[in-house]
C-alpha cells in the first residue's frame, strides 16, 4: 500500500473538531492498512471506536508518551484487546512507534505488536483480549491510584459492548460503585455486532445505562461518532465526582461503506483491493502526530517509602514451638501481618477474612487492606491492579474458590504480574463442609500457570516463612494452607527455600521413601511410625516446594530406597505425584511407585473418616508402603520400572 506522508501538523488539546476528526480518519486508515498488511486482525472492531479515542487522546488523556511510568499519569486499558490495530494507531500517531513497525511487524512472531496488546509494550498495563476482564483491571488500578498512591491519575477503559454479557463486567461495576471511584471511566463501544452476529442488546443504550446505574455508577448515552457529544461526555466523566460509564452507539466498520454494520467482517482483514479502496474513502494517508494533555505535577505517595534510619519496616515473623498445634492458615495470616511492615504489601480477601486470617492484616494495616466481597475475579483483577501500580499483593479466600478466577489468574501470567496467591481449605480434610468446599484441583490449576511458583507447607513454622518468602518471588507464587492444626515439626529459624524439601525420617536401611506435604506429610509420618515398629525403617520427604520440585532430593531417594509412596489430599491430575513423576522420569529413574490421591466424590465427616475413605490416610500409606517393599527386596532398585499405582489397591 502506499507509503505514508511525512508528518505535517500536530494535534492537541487546543485543535478543533475538525483536526479531531482527521486524527479519528488516520487511527481508522492505520487499522486497516496495518490488519490487511499483518493478512489477519480485526480492524472494523477499531474503526467504531476510532472517533472516541480520537476525542480522548487529544483532549482528556494525561499521559507522558515518553514516560509511561509517571505516577501521576492516566491510565488506558483496551479491554476490547483484539482491536490492538486501532491501540497500535493511537501509539503511531503520539510518536511511540513509527509506521514501519505498525506496518511490518504487527502480529508477526518476534515481535512486540501482538494479536492482542501486552505489557511487551511500556503503554500497555495489562495484556488483554480475555474478554471481560480489562473493566475489573481498571477498576483496580483506579483504587492502587487513588487509595494506596495519593494519585491524581484517571482510568479510562475501552470495553466490547459484548462483553458486558460477562458476569465479571458488572463485579467491576459493582465494586467501582461501592468504592466511588470517581478518578475511573469505561466507555463501552456499542457496536452492535459481534463475532457471529449481533449482540444481546444491540443498539439499547438505555439498559446499558440503567444496568450501570444499578451498580453504582453514573451512566452517560452518547452518539460515539458525534465528536463533540463525545467531548462533553468525556469532560463530564472526568469532573471526579463519580465512576462513570460511557455508553457510546457507534457502527462496527464506520467510515467504510463496503462493510459499516454488515455482519461476517468481525476479525478479517480488508483485502488488498478493498484496503485500497477504503483508504480513498477515508480521506487517503496522513501522519498527524498527538500531543495531548500532560500528566498533573502532583506528589504522590512512594511505594516504598523509607522508614527509620532510611530502611523499610521490619518485619517479625510468628514464632512458633515444635509441639504445639497450629493451623498453617493461622501461620499465614499472622506471617502475612507481620509483613506489613513492608509498604508494598497489600492484602486483598474475598470475604472470607476471618478463617484464612487475613483480617489480621487488615486489622494492622488498614489502609493496604481491601475487602473485595464475594468476587473472586474482581478480588484478582484488583491484585493485577495494584500490582500495575507496583505493589506486591497477596489475595486470599478458599482454594475451591480460587477455581472461579483462574482465567484471571492465567491473564495475569501472560501480563507477566507478580503477585501470591493463598488458597486456604484446601482438599478433603476440611470434614463436614462437603465436596463443594474442598480444593482437590488447585495444585493442578496453579502449576498449569505460566512462570508459576507453588507451595504446601505442612506446619506453622513452615508456613511463616513460606509467606514471607512469596513477598520477593517474582511471578505469581502460590501457597496452599489447611484448615486443621497439626503439630509444629520445625524450629524457629528453619530455612525453606523454594525449589526445596525436608528430609523428617532417614536411615541407611530405608526400604520406602513417603513423600507428603500438608495434611499427608502428618499421616506420612504416623505411617512411618507403623512401620517402624513392623521393624520397617521408611524416609519421609517434606515436599513443601510442589513446583519447582526438589528433583534432587527425589532422585536419591528413589536410588537409595528404590520405592515411592506419594500422598496427597488432592486429586491424581495435575499434582504432587505427576510432580515427582516428571521429576525423576526427566532423569531417566523410574522406580517401584504408589501414588494415593483423591479419586471418587467425597461427601461430608470427619477429617480422619475423609482421608481414610479417599485411601491417602496413614493406614493406606503404610499398606501402600509394604506392598511396594515386599517386591524391592534388600537391596534398592533404582533403574528397573514396576506398575505405578493408583489409589489404593490398583
């Protein structure tokens, strides 16, 4: 296609409507050119909501281009991600990337300008295109802006009119309200159409107004290609008096009559002879160039501020006696208080504060402590937020819980977010609530997660230091806690380093190696104890790093004993066991191996009668343990495979 014209003027805040406009006629021509160049993209899903973001770049988006870090600066988030062409448009025109890129590299392998927008690039906050979730990012980064920062800083999020049919739209909604984020905007693109046709509400601005309105937020209906309607919106949403939603009418393909509001154009690029085409209607090439408002020279609060004697709070782990019993989500949340000392550390809980502890924190730290109610994917969506704004968060409630936010929690990944994660209640051994309370899929969820790090400590002391080591682990780090108290098993001042394990129980005549972590490492132990007075000696490993596993703790011990019990109060997809089987597998070792995890529906009792019926008790381990020993004779095997088994008896 044509080469673009040398840049001839600037358009800011002082423009008129009519410069606007062309600005709006570029971003559209940019689409098209950089879809129909890439042979794949959505350009007509950006060339309805070109003329707002046309309006908002140049008069209402206070942002430093070249320094995309200013804390006081806006925020943009394009929860609509696939029209990446027009975001990529917008960043041409204020002269963050020059057309060359746009046109030669945009959803080509290697390169920065993906399918979808990611944090590959400096503007961009959050990767998107999980549709539904860019609303409750933005809403998260309104209150790290407003409450934890002291910023001026406003949010301004592009949404799909179809992806308001997603629940996690209106928990953002709801939570904007609740909290009066009056410094957050979304403007919803009411297009219409969607992949495979219209939309549930089409062109009804007034329910999208009125759903808005219900949840707290003030609601503005506005023609989306009337430029100066939609200057007056955006001034409006910008007075700081509400949390405002935008509801913009606008045709999905404006400006291209070949294919304005026609069905079966949604994520195809223009052929070479219609892009041309288009182009000429459009008004042909230009090179505008945006300068819009400036951040506000306005202090806000430092992250990390100093304290005494120029060095961040200390912080003053629990300490707890070998003996004594105690909850590992107790550990966590007096160890996750205790780290509030550090001013990075927010804590975010789901309703749920009184049995994960993280009220603690909250009754400590107030200010860094935010109740997200009954909403998962809002509680992560907040956390990705204040993480935005380069805060470390720890988002707590039930593991059975955590499955409902997962896709947030893999976007996260992809938005290379760190944050920790606890998931409290984990597996059958919470008793009587039932199989709906139970995490027996979390381990799997969250090994799955891309970068991941996930932990299982087994006691008090444990836990303390496993939470305190998550608040400097980069990526999203995972810690799976129990409702029960067991026994401390260490003292004060033990180590736990990521990526290892503990060795409880070792001999030079060990005929089995029990590996647990949590709730089974206590019944790894008591059935140690049964063997043991056979005249059966047995190792027993704290896996309490699932991933990365301690491979090489693994890896001897299958050498040394020649035989693997694996217990685990979880399911057999996804945890512990193929952990430690894809560790010594990698190695080449496969030795004698049972792995006992939870196979059937459990239902209500109590923690002894649940562990026993999902075969991961102490007595299923030791049957596991002999059974495996009776065949390994007295000299370990380390090399010559057997049947793996799964469950009890198979």
């Amino acid at each position: 296609m044509t080469a673009p014209l040398t840049p001839t003027r600037t358009v800011g805040p002082g423009s008129d409507l009519a410069e606007v406009f062309e600005l709006a006629q570029q971003l559209r021509v940019d689409s098209v050119r950089a879809s129909t160049s890439a042979g794949s993209g959505h350009p007509t899903s950006g060339l309805s909501a070109a003329d707002l973001m046309a309006v908002l770049m140049t008069r209402h988006l206070r942002y430093a281009w070249d320094d995309p870090g200013n804390p006081a600066a806006d925020h943009l988030v394009f929860s609509k991600g696939h029209a990446s062409p027009l975001l990529y448009a917008m960043f041409k025109a204020a002269g963050a990337i020059g057309d060359d890129e746009l046109m030669t590299t945009y959803r080509r392998h290697g390169h920065r300008l993906q399918g979808h927008p990611t944090p590959e690039l400096p503007w961009v906050d959050v990767a998107t295109g999980s549709l539904g979730q860019g609303v409750g990012y933005g809403v998260g980064i309104a209150l790290a802006t407003r409450d934890l920062r002291k910023s001026p800083a406003r949010v301004w999020v592009l949404c799909g009119d179809g992806e308001t049919t997603e629940g996690s739209v209106w928990e953002a909604l709801d939570a904007a309200g609740r909290h009066r984020l009056a410094n957050f905007v979304a403007l919803i693109d009411v297009n219409r159409l969607g992949q495979r046709g219209p939309t549930a509400l089409e062109w009804d601005t007034e329910t999208y107004a009125r759903r808005a309105e219900a949840f707290g937020c003030r609601a503005i209906r506005v023609d989306g290609h009337d430029l100066a309607a939609v200057d007056r919106a955006l001034t409006t949403a910008a007075d700081g008096l509400a949390p405002t939603v935008v509801i913009a009418r606008t045709v999905k393909g404006r400006g291209v009559s070949e294919v304005a509001d026609k069905n079966g154009w949604h994520g195809k690029p223009l052929p070479e002879d219609m892009a041309e085409r288009t182009i000429a209607e459009l008004g042909g090439l230009r090179d505008l160039r945006v300068s819009g408002p400036a951040p506000p020279d306005a202090p806000t609060r430092p992250v990390r501020p100093a304290g005494p004697g120029g060095r961040p709070g200390t912080v003053r782990l629990p300490r707890y006696e070998p003996g004594e019993s105690v909850a590992t989500r107790a550990a966590f949340g007096a160890a996750l208080a205790a780290l509030g000392a550090r001013t990075e550390i927010v804590a975010l809980d789901a309703e749920v504060g009184n049995s994960t502890h993280t009220e603690e924190f909250g009754e400590e730290h107030p200010d860094r402590y935010v109740q997200a109610y009954i909403a998962e994917q809002q509680m992560i969506a907040d956390a990705v937020g204040m993480a935005v704004c380069g805060y470390h968060p720890f988002a707590t409630t039930f593991a059975a819980f955590l499955t409902r936010a997962h896709d947030f929690l893999r976007m996260a990944a992809v938005s290379r977010i760190t944050m920790a994660v606890c998931g409290t209640h984990s597996g059958v051994e919470i008793g009587a609530d039932g199989p709906s309370q139970m995490g027996v899929e979390d381990l799997a969820m969250m090994r799955a997660v891309l970068g991941s790090t996930v932990l299982y400590p087994s006691d008090a002391t444990s836990a303390a230091a496993l939470t305190a080591a998550m608040a400097d682990l980069d990526g999203i780090s995972y810690l799976r806690t129990t409702r029960g108290a067991y026994p401390v098993l260490y003292g004060h001042g033990e180590t736990f380093p990521v990526g290892g394990s503990k060795t409880l129980r070792r001999t030079d005549d060990d005929r089995v190696t029990l590996v647990g972590a949590g709730v089974t490492l206590h019944e790894c132990l008591a059935a140690a104890d049964a063997l043991a007075a056979e005249g059966m000696s047995a190792r027993v490993l704290d896996l309490y790093s699932v991933k990365p596993v301690d491979g090489g703790t693994l890896l001897r011990a299958a050498r040394e004993t020649g035989a693997l019990v694996v217990a685990e109060d979880h399911h057999p997809e996804g945890g512990i066991g193929e952990a430690v089987l894809s560790a010594l597998v990698g190695k080449g070792v496969c030795p004698a191996f049972a792995h006992l995890a939870v196979t059937g529906l459990p239902d209500s009792g109590t923690t002894g009668e649940l562990l026993d019926a999902a075969g991961v008790s102490r007595t299923h381990i030791a049957r596991a343990a002999r059974r495996l020993a009776s065949g390994n004779g007295p000299t370990p095997r380390s090399t010559q495979a057997s049947p793996t088994e799964q469950g009890d008896e198979s």
